[in-house]
C-alpha cells in the first residue's frame, strides 16, 4: 500500500530527505471500523434534551367519586375538563423526551484504536485519497511528511504558498470554490456555508499550525489529540494529511 520511505518537505516544498514510516502505515483498512467509531462520537457528543417534568401537571383535579353519573378521571374544579393525564386537552405528554436519557454510545477501546490507526493508514494510500474526492499530482508520494519547519510559518500567505509547492493547489482551489449556503434553519443556528475538507495538518501541537487554520477547507490538529472527526470525516477514511516528523514519533506509539 505504501512505500518504506516518504519524502519529507520543508517549508519552502522542497524535499529535504526521507524518512521511513512506521508500520501504522501499513495496516489494513478496516472502513467497518472507522464508520462505527465516527458514529459513537458523533451521538455521544449530542446536547440532552427533554421537556419539563411537570408540564401537564400544574393543574389540581377533582373528581366526585363513585355514584355521581360520570367517570372518576381528575376535572377541573367547578368544570367537567379532565387534566393531567396525557389522553385530555392539556394534559401531560405521553411520551415526552427526558434530559435525563443517556445519549452514550459507547465502542471497544480496541475497537476505537484500531480505527483510528486503520484512518491513518489510508491517508497513505493515493487511491482511498482520491476516492474522498482530492485532488491530488499523479506522482505525489503519500504519506505526505513535512520538517518542523512549517511549524514557524506565521503568515497564511506562507502556508498557502507551501501547500501550492508540494502540489496541492488544484484541492485548495476545489475546497474554496465549493463554499455553499446551507439549506435550511442552520443559515440562522451560525452554520450559515458548508465548506469542503481539504487538508489536515498534523503536527506536535496545534498552536503552532495557527497559519494554516485560515485556509478554507484546511484543518490543523495535534497527533496526541487526533480524532477520528477529523482524519476521516464522515466515516470515511483517505483524507489528505500532512504530518510533520515530530508528529509521525508521536504516531508511532498508537500502535
């Protein structure tokens, strides 16, 4: 799937020298796993809800007791509304959403590892790349690794002109041209446009990639707190990523 060595880039997109990737890089893709470990994350991460405990309930009812004509169901006082429960008009809600569900959905820790580790293997791979819709030189040797240098780019400028050297251009200009309103409430929840994924960068922190964060389409990240969110959105492995060599150390004890 891979080669034993990766050329490594410096900020400038030259190649600098190679380095030999560990063997994260070569496991199976196991795309039953990632999906399944996207998906526990996504639904644990959702917001409880549920309606008042007492809605329905704040209404004293009467009822005349036996031998009196009518049904014993709780009535309004001086009426003969039923309240409180759930079949009459303002009563309580039968079924009603608790705040108090647990929304967790939880995976094998192994599992989750595994999956992770099977994402990163198919950032390797040109074919599971191009397959999530990247575009990407024929010739452009994956898994993409780059010095530390890039960590000291202060200006987006810089980072754009990086990512154009190595030759991802033709992605940064699929990510930006394809920036669309969202359909829908979320226009007035501040998810107004829907941008494409187009690079991840991964390095040994963050706060350091800032530069980079302002290219639309592209996304940074530190390899201790990698996610499956953000190396195989949606569920599906082969994103286009940028490791630097401080980050594959840090990869090679997920295995």
């Amino acid at each position: 799937m891979i080669e034993v060595k990766s050329k490594i880039y410096s900020s400038k997109g030259e190649v600098v020298g190679e380095l030999e990737v560990p063997e994260i890089f070569a496991l199976p893709p196991r795309t039953d796993l990632i999906e399944k470990a996207f998906r526990s994350s996504m639904l644990s991460n959702r917001q409880p809800y549920g309606s008042y405990a007492f809605a329905g309930m704040r209404q004293v009812g009467h009822n005349l007791g036996a031998n009196h004509g009518m049904s014993r169901i709780p009535r309004v006082a001086g009426s003969s509304r039923g309240v409180i429960n759930a079949s009459f008009v303002g009563g309580r809600s039968a079924h009603s959403p608790r705040s108090s569900k647990n929304l967790f959905i939880g995976i094998n820790k192994k599992e989750r590892k595994l999956a992770l580790g099977s994402a990163i293997s198919m950032t390797a791979s040109v074919d599971y790349v191009k397959k999530r819709g990247h575009k990407i030189p024929d010739d452009l040797t994956l898994p993409l690794i780059a010095d530390g240098s890039i960590e000291s780019i202060q200006k987006t400028k810089d980072a754009e002109y990086f990512l154009e050297q190595i030759g991802l251009k033709d992605d940064l200009k699929r990510a930006k041209d394809g920036i669309k309103i969202r359909a829908g409430r979320g226009k007035m929840r501040g998810r107004t446009y829907k941008t494409p994924r187009s690079v991840l960068i991964v390095g040994s922190d963050s706060s350091k990639l800032r530069a980079f964060a302002s290219i639309p389409g592209v996304e940074i990240s530190s390899a201790k707190n990698l996610s499956i969110k953000k190396i195989a959105p949606g569920g599906k492995g082969g994103r286009l990523t940028i490791y630097t060599n401080d980050a594959i150390k840090i990869l090679e004890e997920v295995r």
